[in-house]
C-alpha cells in the first residue's frame, strides 16, 4: 500500500501534467482534482477532463495517455458530447496502484 504523501504527491503530478498539456494546446478547460479510493488491496485514481477543440484532441491524448501510463494499466474512455451547442470529447481515466 502506498503513503498517504506518495498519494498526494501522485495526484498532485497528474493535476500539474494534464493541465500543462491542456495548456500548451490552447485549451480551455483545466482539471481541478483527481479522486482517490483505496480499499484494502488497491489505492485506485480517477479523474477527466475535455477537450473543447476536437482538431486538438489526438495530440492531447497522445501526450496524457503516455504520461498516465507510466503508473501501469490504464484504463481510459472518451465520448464526443453535444451540451447546448457547445461540443467537446470528455475523456476519463482511471488506474490502481
């Protein structure tokens, strides 16, 4: 089982990475928080994040993708969703330590 600091740090890194990538490719939309469940086995993250310029989103999730899979087995889904004209891919994540 991992610390409660490695835990945060962890969190802290993918917060930091996603929203750096974001960032760089013009994005607007920033990622505020990862959640954490831990049960006894496993300590498992899991967050999202979206991707409003849909030209943009390959080299976004190239970028997030190899980053999140320096922890191991990732698991990740997009959607492409249509809100009230506006339109942009939602992308979740998960993984266990």
């Amino acid at each position: 089982m991992i610390s409660d600091e490695e835990k945060q740090k962890i969190k802290a890194d993918i917060v930091e990475k996603i929203n750096s990538v974001l960032e760089k490719n013009g994005e607007s939309f920033r990622l505020d928080n990862v959640n954490i469940l831990k049960t006894k086995e496993t300590v498992k993250f899991m967050g999202n994040y979206r991707v409003y310029d849909r030209r943009n989103y390959d080299s976004v999730s190239r970028e997030i993708n190899s980053f999140l899979k320096q922890y191991g087995d990732v698991d990740i889904k997009s959607k492409k969703i249509r809100d009230s004209g506006m339109k942009f891919t939602a992308v979740s994540f998960n993984f266990e330590l």
